[in-house]
C-alpha cells in the first residue's frame, strides 16, 4: 500500500473512485453520493486544498482524505460557527484546516491506513486549528472516534445537528501543527 499526496487534479481524475469509497465506508445510497460528487469537484478549489489517497499496488484506491481551510460562506464552517460562542469561534475557527473526508474501504479497515492517511493530512495542512465532525458513536467502539482520541481530538460540539441530516454529530479539534510538515511533492510517498 503506497500513501501519496494528491493535488486538485489528481483528485477530480480519481472522482468516480473516491465517490465509490465515500459511499463504501458510510453506507450511503447511490442517489445521495450522486450529489456528493459535485460537491467533492468544488472543494478541490477551496484555499489550504490538500489531499492524500492510499493506493493498492495495482493502483487501486483503497482510502483518501481531504481538506481545506474554512470560511466564512462555506456551509460547514457556518453551521458551525452559528453554534459556538463567541470565545470559542475565536479558538476554533480563526485559521482552522477541515478535514472535510477521511475514508478506507471496508476490507482495508483495521490496518492503520485511516491514521496514517489522518497523520499526512495533518502534517500537510496549514492553519493553527483543525476541526471535524463525525457522527456520535459508542467512543470504545468506533474505529473513527478511536483514531481521532488517539489523535488528540477534544469536544468542541456534542450531538450538534447539521441541517438535513437527522443524525447527531461530534465536532473535534486540535490545534495544529501536528508535527513539522515535511514538504511532498504530488504523486510521491507521503513519510
């Protein structure tokens, strides 16, 4: 298994690929991952874009994660901000990095791939600040929510419902940087 860090165009050729384990690992049905895929096209354009994706030998993509820095008109990034405080949208979203999508195929869970993708992201990304939400689980046993408390990922929001979704989610931040970013060009093994 290769980690490698995509540009915008490596992502946006790789679309129908990462619609498929977007929709593998969150269970989604077909018609709501046909709308996920203009959204994904229009994030690659978001200011701090930064992506990885691991790669079987074949070339095959068996996880990803992206993100960007948020902003004011970002639908995700108000969401949130309208349910802080004003001290706390100071701590969290003044130059936050989102991780916007963080995936692995089902078969290629339990192998370090979501917290090695988590750990390059990170590394990658600019900002002070990371925030993302995840819906609310059993933390114990949640790969997700384990993989993030390992990270060091504290409750900024607790069962906050987003707009047309009726499941609760957990919003969790750290401050950044994770460790000194070390450069990587596009299309090379991320350390």
């Amino acid at each position: 298994m290769r980690l490698v860090r995509w540009t915008p165009d490596d992502l946006v050729r790789r679309l129908d690929d990462v619609v498929a384990v977007y929709g593998e690992a969150m269970g989604y049905r077909p018609e709501l991952l046909e709308s996920r895929r203009g959204y994904i096209a229009t994030h690659v354009r978001r200011p701090g874009f930064r992506a990885v994706a691991s790669l079987t030998s074949e070339g095959h993509l068996a996880g990803f994660g992206y993100g960007y820095l948020g902003g004011s008109g970002q639908w995700w990034h108000d969401q949130v901000w309208r349910a802080l405080d004003a001290p706390t949208r100071q701590r969290w979203l003044t130059h936050c990095f989102e991780v916007v999508e963080l995936h692995v195929r089902p078969p290629a869970q339990g192998h370090g791939l979501g917290a090695r993708q988590l750990r390059a992201l990170l590394s990658l990304a600019e900002g002070t600040t990371t925030l993302l939400s995840t819906p609310e689980a059993d933390e114990q046993r949640s790969r997700a929510w384990r993989l993030y408390r390992r990270f060091g990922f504290a409750d900024v929001l607790r069962d906050f419902h987003f707009p047309g979704d009726e499941r609760p989610f957990g919003v969790l931040g750290r401050d950044l940087p994770l460790e000194p970013p070390t450069p990587t060009p596009p299309g090379r093994p991320v350390p």
